[in-house]
C-alpha cells in the first residue's frame, strides 16, 4: 500500500478526509467561542458599572 492508497481510502478519500476537516474546524470552534464571549460578557460588565458610577 502507498501513501496515494491510502489518502484514496478505497474511492471514499473524499467523504473521508472532508469529515475530518469539518470535525476538526466544529472543536476549534469549540475551543475559540467561549474566548470571544467571554470577552464581551466582561466588557458588558464593565460598561454596566461604569453607568452604575455615573448614576450615583
């Protein structure tokens, strides 16, 4: 067997690797989300308290 075999996965190379691309982007996605909405979480707190403040 040969690396071109075995990237072909017997004529279902395409499915194949295709599934792997879309589960490894879903993870990262999974991984990154919570970062960037953390982020807005906190700056919408903080913009909170800042009106807070200016209300007292």
């Amino acid at each position: 067997m040969n690396w071109q075999q075995w990237f072909d996965m017997g004529g279902y190379g395409a499915y194949v690797w295709s599934s792997y691309a879309l589960t490894a982007i879903i993870l990262l996605w999974n991984l990154i989300t919570p970062i960037f909405r953390r982020r807005e979480v906190l700056r919408k707190i903080q913009n909170w308290y800042r009106q807070e403040d200016r209300l007292s």
